[in-house]
C-alpha cells in the first residue's frame, strides 16, 4: 500500500501569512495527488486535484505542487476562514489512501 | 445542485449488522463511481470501498473485506453499504462520495451518518 505522510501535524499562522503543507508518498505517484479542506463539524472539501489542478470554485490563494513522491500545498494571503484541517490523496491505485491530515490555526 | 444523503447509521452492538444508504441527485448517478469514505471520531480520513457504475467492479480497504459489501441501485440513484460483523474498530463518521470522471478523486460529499459499535 501506498502511505502518505504530511508535515507538519499542526501550524499556526497569522492572516495574511503563507503556509506551506508537504506530503510525501512512499512510491511514485506521479501527479495522483489531491488536496482536501475539512472545516471543524464540516464536510472534507476538494481543493486541489492532479496534484497542482484547482477545483472550481476555490479560491486561488490556494495552489499545489510537486510530483513523483513529495508534495506541497500552499496557501498565501492567509485568511481567518482558512482555519482547518487538510489532507492529501493518493490516487494512483487501490487502496487509496490519504495522509494523517495538517491542522491549520489562525492566530 | 449536486446533492448526496446518506442514511441509516446508528448505535450497533460488536458483530452486527448494519445498512447505510446513500441517495444521489443533482446529476447522472449512473455515469460516476462512487465511494465509502469514513472517519473514526477525532481522526483523519479512511477509503473504505468504491463502486464502479454498473456495479460489476469494487475495490474494499483491506480491513472491511469480507465484512463490507458496496452496492448501487442506478434506477433508484442510491449507493449503498452493508456491514456485517462490525467491530468498535469501525465506529465512525461514513460519507457517502462521488468519484470524479476518470480518475479517484472525490469531489462531492454527503453529510456524513454516525455508525457507534458499542455494547
């Protein structure tokens, strides 16, 4: 199985601010790679797919990069309703899995 | 609008069974594959299974198989989840997920239904 790991597990970060979430795959996932949004008591939300593809809708303060087995999405101009947590996807083969997850404060 | 509701979650015993449901509007249900995803209380997110549109292919995480069956009803535009010999284990959130054409992505999700395994 593929495993996904995510670092850091927690970062604080002030508005307007960029953060930066990295996520590494124990094989070569080229670009299968998805980043998700879930606000607490809420939904998980696509944000990013194909590894730097934004979903409709999403703002574009959000951006991904990376390919093969490291990773990141970032986020700039940092935004109160940005206070969740993110996961990333692999989905390059069964069984899909997803990372640990990053919880993101604003401070 | 896109719309997933799942249903039947509950408060079951170790070793029994239970039955959720998911009922899909919005768009052509049977055109997309469609997936169990889980999250136990305070944790991150699990794939649990995927169907295929016309039902023939599904692929289970390891740990549900030969216990999990994923269905799918395309007249009624209804997914569903039988769960035999549930285990505490299992005890979790299950979102019922549209698979985005072509690829394993997700991009829609229901509300979620509360499965507790608990004596």
């Amino acid at each position: 199985d593929i495993q996904m790991t995510q670092s850091p597990s927690s970062v604080s970060a002030s508005v307007g601010d960029r953060v930066t979430i990295t996520c590494r795959a124990t094989e070569n996932i080229r670009s299968w790679l998805a980043w998700y949004q879930q606000k607490p008591g809420k939904v998980p939300k696509l944000l990013i797919y194909a590894a730097s593809s934004l979903q409709s809708g999403v703002p574009s303060r959000f951006s991904g990069s990376g390919s093969g087995t490291e990773f990141t999405l970032s986020i700039s101009g940092l935004q109160p309703e940005d206070s969740a947590s993110y996961y990333c996807q692999q989905a390059k083969g069964f069984p899909i899995t997803f990372g640990q997850g990053t919880r993101l404060e604003i401070k | 609008e896109v719309q997933l509701v799942e249903s039947g979650g509950g408060l079951v015993q170790p070793g029994g069974s239970l039955r959720l449901s998911c009922a899909a509007s919005g768009f052509s249900f049977s055109n997309f594959w469609m997936s169990w995803v889980r999250q136990a209380p305070g944790k991150g997110l699990e794939w649990v299974a995927n169907i295929q549109q016309g039902g023939g292919e599904k692929y289970y995480v390891d740990s549900v198989k030969g216990r999990f069956t994923i269905t799918r009803d395309n007249a009624k535009n209804s997914l569903y989840l039988e769960m035999d010999g549930l285990k505490a284990e299992d005890t979790a959130v299950y979102y019922c997920a549209r698979v985005t054409i072509g690829t394993d992505y997700f991009d829609c999700w229901g509300q979620g239904t509360l499965v507790t395994v608990s004596s």
